[in-house]
C-alpha cells in the first residue's frame, strides 16, 4: 500500500502534473483516512458502550422491566389471594380508578401537597440560597452544614419529629401555641385534613428546602457580579436587582429546581404513611397505590394506579419541557 | 465604617442563627423527646422535666426487649445501603468516564435513561417487583433490596460524576498515553487518584438515599431478615399495646441520624458541590 502511493504520484506528476496529481491524492486520502479512523472510532465506541452499558442495563432492568410488567398486570383482575381467579379485562381496572372518588380525592391531595410545598420551598429555599451566597465567610460553612442535616436525615425520621412535636399527647406545639385562636390543648391535629396536611406539608418543607436552596445557590453562582454591580451603580433598589438582573439570569436554574422537586413532592409518601396512613383526606397517590398492591394484595389494581401515577409523572415532565421549555438533558449532555 | 461593619455583624449572628434553628430544631425536638420516661412524655414541654431525663429509651433498643428489632435493622440498612452505594458507584464510575471522555453513540440516551430513572414513581416499581421477587424467592431479602435500591442510586451517581469527570484535566492522561500506556492504565494510573474525591463524594450522596428509602423498604420485606431501619421504625410496637413506642422511636431516630450529621460535619464542602455541580450547570 505504501509503495502505491509514490508510484501512482510518479506516473501522475509525469503526465498532467497539477490537477490530477491533488485529484489523485484527494482520492487516496478519502478512500484510507476513513478506514484509520473509524479503526479508532469503533474502539472508542466500543470502549465507550463497555464502560456505559452495565449501568445503562441496570437502569433499565430495575425501571423500565416493571413500568412494562405493571402495564400488563394492570389489564387483569387478580388478587393475589385469589390467583386461580386471574382474569383478563382489559382497561376495566382504570375504569374503576377513574370513576372512584377515592382516586380523585388523592389526586387533588397530590396536587395541593405539590404546588404548596414547591412555592413554599421555592421563597424559602431563595432565602436560604441568598443568605448562603452572602455569608461572610466566617459563617458560610456552619451555614452549608447546618442546611445538610434536613437533606440527609431519613423522612421518616423528620415525619416522626413533626408527628411527635404536634402530637396531641407527646407534643408541646399546642401548649407553646396555646395563645394562637384556634390552638389549644385539645386541638388533635391528626384528626381532621386540614391541620393534618399542614403538618405533613411542614415536614416535607423542613426535609428538602435545602435541595432547591443548593439547586438555587448555584443558579446564583452564575449570574455576573458585573450586572448586579452595574444595576446598583444605575441606583437599582434592592428589589429591582432581584426582579430585574438576578431572577431573570437564574431562570434556567429556578426551572430546574422547580420541576425536580415538583416531581420529587408528587410521589410523597413516607410522611403522610407516618402521620396518618392517609386518614382524614390526607390520602395520596402513592399510598393510595401502595394500599392496593402491598396491603389488599389486589395486584391488577394496585398496578393500574401506578401506571396513572407513571402518567402524572410524564405529564408533568412533558408540560414543563414543552411550555416552559425547562432544558433538563441539554445542560449536561451537551457535550 | 466600624459601626457599619458591626451592625453586618451583628446581623449576619442572628440570621445564622435563624437558619440554625430552621435547620435543627426538629432534630432537637426528636432528641429531647428520646430522653423522655413514658410518664414525662405527655408534660407538654419541649425538654424533659428537670431530673426525669431517662436513657431507657436507649437502653429498650440497644440492649433492651426492642433490641432483636432494632439491631438486626440497623444490621440491614448498613449493609444494604453500602452495598448498594458500593454497587451503584462502580457502575456509574465506568459509565461517567465514558460520558466524560469518550464518543460514542447514545451518550446522550445514557445521561437521558439517568434522569428519567431519577424522577420515576417509586411506588410504580414497588408493585409488580413485589409480585415477581415472591415468585423468584428475592422477597424479604437482601439482594431483593440491593437490586431496586440501584434505581436510587445509580442515576444520581452517573449524574454528578458525569460532572466531576468533566472538570478533571484529561491532559494528564494522554500524557500517560503518550508515555506508553494504554488508554485504561492512563485512566486508572493518572486519572482515578484525580477523580477519587468526586468518586467518594458520590458515594455519600448515593448513600445519603440508600439509607433514607422508606417504600422499598416496608414493600418488599416482611421479618427482621431484611426489613431497614425507616421501615422497621414504621412498625414498631410499645412495650405493650397501651403504650405508645415514643420513645424508643426517638432514640432510634437519633441513633440512624448521628451517621449523617457526622458525613455532614466532615464533608460539608464536597456534599454541597457535589449536589450542585451534579444537578445544574446553566
């Protein structure tokens, strides 16, 4: 191969020199170089599928397997008391879901517990974030550390610090709070929706404000000091910084946060299962769908609700791509 | 000028303060109340009453009647968080440097499939893995926790260590090529000591959600076997049936958070980069 080349190149520059001399060494170059390449190219790819894949599979087995599963179980009658009586009947269990108040009711509670906690820990968490971008050096660590603890604490364990504090029998909320109208030693918070969720929602509040507060502590990172110090130069008040330079430059940031933990909220689950296993209309989706399958055993049931909360999920996922054209891949995959 | 600077100062005291409260307050709440006697648990006070603070809620779980309960958890959730952790950091070191480094096709499948596990309903895998792990004999288990624990914690770590790898100055490494070593020698001689921070750093964060998985946890266990701790705190009993396990709660509450608040106050510095580099970049 080698030898060919300078032969080829003799014959050509003896003949028609210029034009066929370069027409001659294009052609060789576009007919070898590939060929190198992709050599190195395949080994890349290779190399690159080897060192992904396990990871990749794992991802799949673990999540795409049972989606599929519970599709399928979700088309039978079956209980798994009962399984002699399995029975095809198509979408006749979402047929039931849907038509059930109890599923309506859940999914309202979802959605309430949702948008509440994620605009609550949306201000909150902004604050903390602020606080942290500006703390004098001296405080910032305690600061950071101080804010990990309810990231890294179990839920379970923040829903029975709540539980216990609010607690009509072991707590000391209602005495501290006594001067409050509507508080009072006998108020049993647990026993009515209302006060119940409040609870609920401050333990899920308390437990990851400081996701969103990290997700927005780095937002701010990345909005130039030069724009705020030339909007404070231009006499812009504290206020209009903020709702002029800083929000609109971490919008992207705010997106992020907003949808991860919207989902995050919609799949709540350890905190009501604490508090009130879903008593008093404080019943959510995930427990309405655990109820089903884990405790009644009613598997075609139980399957069907997942698959709708599955869809939620989607749903959510996809309204917020598209209308607020949240780039969630984009960021990191660009490269 | 010194007034101004003290007035900040002043200011800055109070507002870490107010966030100091925020952030543990509950906790202290739980742990005053881990040092209440059954009798003193309905005084309707923050602390114990003066001279009645108690360890017999330590004493019930650690050496006590719930000790069988609450070690043999303890036992479990170390176990299988770590090997979880263990599991899903390997897996995702190897499949972020091939995000970070190579090209190849479907990069972006990978990194997509991650984020798509990381937000999936939990709840909807719990059903029909608990229906197949009692027909493969995986329920109540181990293995039959370790495997969906994966789901947790393997997205999150492809994710940040996806970007740890991109800040590394890959440099070194085809320096160590072109010294003559293949591209793996280069990557574990030169490049695994640079990326073992971010590694070890994942690591905690991916065991920071093995250790707080609830669903799994009391779907796919029955008995003592496998049954983790926030799951086994769920279905703990009194000493008999009139008496409120408050306090044996609280104490155990506390004994699974002292690992945390430990990870935390050592490595303040790299969970919060990691949370924040892995999760957004622009």
């Amino acid at each position: 191969m080698t030898s060919a080349i300078p032969a080829k190149t003799t014959t050509a520059s003896s003949t028609e020199p210029g034009p066929r001399l370069s027409r001659d060494d294009k052609g060789t170059k576009t007919r070898k170089a590939p060929k190198q390449y992709s050599d190195r190219v395949r080994a890349e790819r290779r190399l690159g599928w080897i060192l992904a894949g396990p990871a990749f599979i794992i991802m799949l087995l673990v999540t795409l397997y049972p989606i599929l599963q519970a599709i399928y179980e979700s088309l039978f009658k079956f209980r798994l008391t009962a399984p002699g009586e399995r029975e095809f009947i198509g979408l006749g269990n979402y047929a039931v879901i849907l038509s059930d108040p109890v599923w309506w009711s859940g999914l309202w509670t979802t959605v309430f517990i949702t948008v509440v906690t994620v605009l609550v820990e949306l201000v909150l968490g902004f604050a903390l974030a602020l606080v942290m971008h500006k703390a004098l050096k001296s405080v910032r660590g305690l600061l950071r550390t101080a804010i990990l603890v309810p990231y890294g604490i179990i839920t379970v364990v923040s829903a029975f610090a709540w539980f216990y504090a609010f607690d009509i029998n072991s707590g000391y909320i209602n005495s501290w709070f006594a001067w409050l109208p509507g508080i009072d030693e006998n108020l049993n918070w647990f026993a009515q929706g209302g006060t119940a969720l409040f609870v609920i929602m401050a333990s899920e509040i308390w437990k990851t404000t400081p996701f969103i507060s990290l997700l927005l502590l780095a937002g701010l990172a990345q909005v130039p000091d030069e724009l705020t110090e030339a909007a404070k130069v231009d006499g812009a008040t504290w206020w209009e910084q903020m709702r002029k330079v800083i929000i609109p430059n971490m919008k992207a940031a705010i997106m992020v946060a907003v949808l991860f933990r919207a989902l995050d909220a919609f799949r709540i689950f350890d905190n009501v299962f604490i508090m009130t296993n879903g008593a008093y209309g404080t019943e959510v989706l995930s427990l309405l769908a655990y109820r089903q399958s884990i405790s009644r055993l009613e598997i075609g049931l139980g399957s069907a609700v997942s698959v709708l909360l599955f869809l939620c999920v989607l749903l959510i996922c996809f309204v917020a791509i598209k209308l607020f054209k949240v780039d969630l891949a984009g960021s990191q995959g660009g490269k | 000028m010194t007034n101004s600077s003290t007035k900040n100062k002043v200011l800055w005291a109070i507002v870490t303060v107010l966030v100091l409260i925020y952030a543990l307050f509950p906790v202290l709440s739980i742990l005053a109340t881990s040092f209440k006697s059954p009798s003193d648990l309905t005084s309707g006070k923050f602390l114990p009453s003066s001279g009645a603070a108690t360890t017999s809620n330590y004493e019930q779980i650690l050496v006590g009647d719930a000790q069988g309960l609450f070690l043999s958890a303890l036992r479990n959730s170390i176990g299988i968080s770590l090997i979880a952790t263990f599991i899903a950091v390997v897996l995702a070191t190897l499949c972020a440097y091939a995000i970070a480094r190579l090209d190849f096709p479907g990069k972006k499948l990978v990194l997509t499939t991650a984020l798509a596990v990381s937000i999936f309903p939990v709840i909807s895998i719990v059903t029909p893995l608990f229906n197949l792990w009692r027909t493969i004999g995986l329920y109540d288990t181990w293995l039959g926790l370790i495997i969906p624990y994966l789901s947790l914690t393997l997205p999150i770590s492809i994710w940040t260590l996806a970007a740890f790898f991109r800040q590394i100055p890959w440099e070194l490494e085809q320096a160590a090529q072109v010294d003559g070593a293949t591209t793996w020698q280069a990557f574990r001689k030169a490049i695994v000591p640079l990326a073992a921070p971010g590694v070890f750093t994942t690591a905690i964060i991916a065991f920071f959600i093995a250790w707080n998985d609830f669903v799994y946890g009391i779907s796919l266990t029955s008995t003592e076997a496998a049954r983790p701790v926030p799951a086994a705190l769920a279905f703990f009993t009194g000493a008999s049936q009139f008496e409120a396990p408050t306090g044996a709660i609280s104490a155990a509450a506390i004994i699974v958070t002292i690992p945390i608040v430990l990870l935390v106050l050592l490595f303040q510095r790299q969970i919060v980069s990691g949370l924040t580099s892995g999760a957004v970049k622009g």
